[in-house]
C-alpha cells in the first residue's frame, strides 16, 4: 500500500498530510514527524484509511476544520500519540459526533484532562490505551489516564516488539481497537503492549 503526500488547507495555512488505504478513516495525531510512516503503511493496509497531519493543530476545532478540508464527513477514530494524545481527548470530549472511538499510545496528561476524561466515561466512548514499554513515557503516566476513566484493570497483550520495532504488530493492534472482533459493548478498554 502506498501512502500519499497530500496538501490541504486549514485556518488560512497550507497543511501537509501523509493519507492512504480505504475502509474506516482513522485520524492519527502525533508528535514524531516521519517515524510513523511504516506503522502508517502496516494500518492502511488493514482496511483503514490514515490521514495523518505533518503539525497537528492544537486544538478540537483545527483538527475538525482539517478533517473538513481532507473530505472526511463520516466520524472517525482518533490515535493520538504522546503530547498529541491531549489534543485527541480535546476533540473527543468536543465534538460529539467526530470522534467514534479514541486509541491513547504512550500520552500523559491526566490531571490536565481530567474533565475531559471524566465527559468521555460519561459517554461511554470506547478508549483504548496503549503503552509500546518503548520507556519514552513512564508507564505511572498511563495509568493516571486509565484511573481518570475509570478502569477496572489492564488488559495485557505481548506483542514482542514496540511500534518502531515491529510496525506491522502496531498496525495489527491499531486495527484490532479501530474495528474489535469481539463485541466489547461500550466499555473502554486499557491496553498494554510488553516487550
């Protein structure tokens, strides 16, 4: 699967994004530039379409305005990675009718979001939490944001290798949360991968 270089414009600005696959739009914020292409490329093969901005904006109404001008009309699945992971729980607390389901890796911020967090377990939107054990975020961090929704426990699936090391383990998991084989009704769901 190849995945396109595309440009789009939102607030006035030219923003670039990297889109590809068909099936399930999926919305991947991130803070770490070009490291993600493989896992990109490992989910847009897995009946997934991917955007994923070059700058995420910073905030829920950039990220609707982008998700406007990219042609995406239909609610998404948001996976914010590290320090964009506040910029997803932002947008899904929101927006009500964007987001259809939210996929944390390795964000912090509990206590920042804590309303916002606390308005998504009210909704019951499925969250997923997904710690790769790659030590760039300690694993306390990722249970403050379990604890904030309300987790009863963790849910532990050995994956081998973290989404740098194994992207198409990372695109497996991704898919997996975005459209769950087994029917896990409306209760979020913390996930974390080992080594």
């Amino acid at each position: 699967m190849v995945l396109r270089e595309l440009t789009t414009t939102v607030r006035g600005r030219t923003e670039r994004y990297t889109a590809g696959g068909e099936g399930s739009p999926v919305l991947f914020l991130h803070d770490q530039g070009d490291s993600f292409r493989p896992a990109l490329e490992a989910m847009a093969t897995r009946g997934m379409r991917v955007l994923a901005p070059a700058r995420p904006g910073s905030d829920p109404e950039w990220v609707t305005e982008f998700l406007h001008s990219a042609g995406i009309r239909e609610p998404v699945a948001i996976v914010g990675h590290g320090l964009s992971g506040a910029v997803a729980v932002r947008t899904a607390h929101a927006t009500l009718h964007t987001v259809q389901r939210l996929i944390l890796i390795d964000s912090i911020g509990a206590s920042a979001l804590r309303t916002a967090l606390a308005g998504l377990r009210r909704r019951e939107l499925p969250v997923s939490l997904v710690w790769s054990a790659d030590r760039t975020w300690a694993w306390s961090a990722m249970n403050a944001l379990n604890l904030a929704l309300g987790q009863p426990g963790h849910v532990l699936v050995s994956a081998g290798q973290n989404w740098r090391r194994d992207p198409r383990a990372f695109g497996r998991i991704i898919g997996d949360l975005v459209r769950p084989r087994l029917n896990l009704g409306f209760r979020p769901v913390a996930l974390s991968v080992c080594r």
